[in-house]
C-alpha cells in the first residue's frame, strides 16, 4: 500500500528570520510523500524571496494580512493530502514527527486526530529567562494540544469546519474543543515530536491581555454550547 | 542576460492610511530591479512624511490636485524603467506579482501589455459587509483590466497615449480600450496577484451596497460610447469588435 501524502502547512506572517529552519525541519521528515504549502499572511519581509528559493518543493499561497487563522484555512483549501499537519514559523519538528504519527493512523483506523508532546526552548538571547524557568513546568515536556502537534485526518476539517479566522489567539483551542464536542477520535502520543521557540515577539507574549481576553470569551461560548446540547437531549 | 528596470507609479491623495502597506508590498517583490515613484495628487495628510521614512527606496513627486490620470502621466513622464506598473495606494500586490508578469514578457516578445486576475478583501470594520458578500461575484476572482494589475512595455504608452486627463473617473478603462482598439498585444493572466481593498471611501463604488456611484456609472457610459464611436468610425457603421482577453485560464 503506497503511503499516504501528509500536507504540511505553514502559516507565516513576516518570518524571515526562523522560517528556514522550519521548512528545512520539514524536508528532514523520514516520512514521505508529504507536499509542503508555505501560506504567507500578507508579509512584507523577505518571506517570499525566501520561500521562493526553495523552487518547486514548496507551494506558495499569499492573501493580504488576516491572521494566522485564516492563513491555516488557505492552506486546508489548498491541500491535496489525505493528512494535514501545521507548522508554525518559529518552531520545530524532529524528523520522525510525521512518521510516528502516522504509524498511529495506520494502527487504528477509526483515529481522527493524533497529537504529541511539545518541548519549549529559548533563543540564546534569553538565556537568563530560560535560566529562570529551568524547573518550571514550561520547560517540561508538554501536551501539545496545537497545530505544530497535530497530525489530522483532512475529512475531519469537513466534519469539524476550520478555524474561526476572527479568533487571533484562541483559534486552535477553539478548534480542538470544537472537535471534541463532535466527538473526534483523538490520540496523544508521549513523543516529544515539537520544539516550540520562545522569543522575544511569541504574539502570545506581544498581547497577553487581548488574549486572555479571548480564551474567556470562547470557553464562555463553548460552555454555552454544551449546556444548550444538552438541555436539547433533555 | 541583464533584467529590465521596472518603474512601479504609486498615485495618492490622501492615502496615509493604507499608503505603507502598498509600499511595503512593492518592496517585498522578488522582482528586482524596480524603482517606486509616489506621485502625491496635492495631499493634505500625513503622506508626505510616510513616504519621506522610507528614504532613497521610494521617488516622492508632487503635484496641484488634479486627479489620478495626470498623476499616472506625471509618473510615466519620469519613470526610468522599461516597463511600467501601477498601484494604488489603498491596495496590495502578491510578492511573485511583478515576477510572473515578466516571465511572460520574457516568453513572449511581441507582447506590449499583461494584466492579471484580482479580488476584493475587506478591512476588519466591514466585516458585515464582507459576509453578505461572501458568495457574490463581486468577492469572486475576477479578471483586472484596472491599472494596479497592469504591466506595460514603456513604449505601449507612446502609440496608444498617455491617460486621459480630461476624466477623473473611468480614465483607466478608456486607456484599455484604447489599447485594444489599436491592437495592442494583451494577456491575461490566470494568477491571482492583486488585491483590492475595500473601505468605507473608495472612490467609485458605495460604501454597503458596493454599487457603481451615479459619477462612475456616468464616466463609464462616457468612455464605452467614446470607444464605440472610434470603432464605427473606421467601420462604415457597425463598430470593429475589440480582441481583449476576458476568461480565465
């Protein structure tokens, strides 16, 4: 049986400066046939020049700035793989990521989703912080409920729908939430598969506030949902 | 063999709002070499200054208020390049746009003119209106005879002029008519390489219903029947179809 092909998409908005070791990161997988699909949030670096010296392993999408939700969905539309996998501009994989995880689908074929565990670490410019956080829990192996851990059935965006592009933080969980409540088949494997790079300009960092504003706001809605599900089966 | 110069003319009036993101997508071309010349319609806002910060990559030329055809010829009249584009300053172009374009000037050498496909996007404060145009054709990817979508051999503007300045609207469209009235060499390309922002000012529709305003519908009529009348002039009556391509792909 010929393996099938993994779309791996990677949103990026002005990321000159890590995306290369993300894509080379990509075209180091042991796994194969995957297609790479670089979908560029408006940037106004050197993405796509970058990009471009790639040729013809990379597909390049663009659409005018609208967040990385919505450049995640560019990517889905596009997407000619049986699986979909995402990676975010300035984190890793390690090369067995995509093989690992599609070792599962072919164990259980009734799995929709399968994730793996997400290793932090700092740029050396922040050495200080990372010295700081050494015992801390972000410096521990992670479940990594986020599209750089998650290896997904395509189907299961028809079944699930795909982010919400008027979420700019909460998007994901969003996501994955919504997939639980239709009840998604989802595995989490131990593997650390995912470095995920802390550095000065995280969009997490940049708004913690306007962030944590919005994961109130989805898991209000979220609820909201459930108790109306289940209020209906009544 | 050495690559073409290409002058990419940035009309403006009052377009501090949107103008840096034009820029910066002209500056994010994997084309090279180009040269950018803003050419400031007499603005009264901040684009003086915007423009002053991005230094020797950007030309600033100023002139009385008179309207985009003059500030498009007054950028043709300086621009050093080959070929020439054009943007407008509430809009955007893919990073490959220029690229492509010349690609197809390199495989075709009898070509003059090459426009591309292009779509509408919403700023995030029109979200209402964006929805309700979620499935209608105006949302759609349409093919773009507008200036932002054109590359033009610098020599096209010589036989077919300049833009007409006696129009404020619709001066575009006649240029292109014009164009394939004189049988000028156009393509069309299938690429998606041009965005058109809309906002709660563009110039030639309403804002909510995105109808043609009364002032552009009257410039259009103008200009058709303009062409029209050339063409039946040099054919006994019956006006000369135009050979412009319109489909994609």
């Amino acid at each position: 049986m010929t393996p099938p092909l993994t779309s791996c998409i990677v949103p990026v908005y002005n990321g000159e400066r890590y995306l290369r070791e993300a894509l080379d990161s990509i075209l180091a997988q042991t796994y194969r046939p995957i297609e790479i699909i670089v979908a560029d949030d408006g940037s106004t670096d050197g993405t796509a020049a970058l990009v471009a010296a790639y040729g013809d392993k990379l597909r390049y999408l663009f659409q005018p700035n609208a967040g990385t939700a919505a450049a995640c969905n560019l990517g889905i539309t596009a997407a000619r793989g049986e699986f979909i996998a995402f990676l975010a501009v300035d984190d890793l994989w390690r090369p067995e990521k995509l093989a690992r995880q599609i070792s599962r689908f072919q164990l259980r074929s009734d799995l929709d989703l399968c994730v793996c565990h997400v290793q932090n670490f700092w740029i050396p410019e922040l050495k200080e912080e990372a010295e700081r956080f050494r015992n801390h829990r972000i410096s521990q192996p992670l479940p990594g409920y986020v599209p750089q851990a998650l290896l997904a059935k395509r189907a299961i965006f028809d079944t699930v729908g795909h982010f919400d592009p008027a979420l700019r933080h909460a998007d994901s969980t969003d996501w994955f939430v919504r997939a639980m409540d239709h009840g998604a088949r989802v595995e989490l494997i131990p593997d650390v598969l995912v470095f995920r790079r802390l550095h000065r300009t995280n969009l997490s960092r940049q708004m913690a506030s306007a962030s944590r504003e919005e994961y109130l706001q989805i898991m209000k809605t979220i609820l909201n949902r459930r108790r109306q599900k289940a209020a209906s089966v009544e | 063999m050495e690559k073409s110069l290409i002058s990419c003319i940035v009309p403006v009036f009052n377009g501090e709002r949107y103008l840096g993101e034009a820029l910066d997508s002209i500056l994010a071309q994997t084309y090279r070499p180009i040269e950018i010349i803003v050419v400031d319609d007499g603005s009264t806002d901040g684009t003086r200054e915007l423009v002053a910060r991005y230094g020797d990559s950007v030309r600033y030329i100023r002139q009385k208020n008179t309207g985009a055809p003059t500030a498009r010829n007054l950028g043709l009249s300086v621009a050093q390049g080959d070929l020439i584009a054009f943007l407008d300053s509430d809009d955007l172009w893919h990073p490959e746009k220029l690229a492509r374009q010349m690609a197809r000037f390199e495989a075709r050498s009898e070509l003059d003119v090459c426009v591309t496909h292009l779509q509408r996007f919403w700023i995030p404060q029109l979200k209402m209106e964006q929805r309700r145009f979620q499935d209608h054709r105006f949302a759609e990817v349409l093919p773009g005879y507008v200036t932002q979508t054109l590359l033009a051999r610098r020599s096209i503007f010589e036989s077919i002029g300049h833009f007409d300045t006696s129009r404020r609207l619709g001066d575009p469209m006649d240029w292109f008519l014009r164009a394939g009235e004189q049988g000028a060499v156009i393509e069309l390309l299938s690429d998606l390489l041009v965005y058109q922002r809309m906002h709660e000012n563009n110039l030639s529709v309403e804002v909510g219903t995105r109808r043609m305003n009364p002032s552009m519908q009257n410039a259009v009529l103008d200009v058709v029947k303009a062409s029209l009348d050339r063409r039946r002039l040099h054919n006994e009556g019956s006006p000369r179809p135009l050979k412009i391509p319109t489909s994609r792909g």
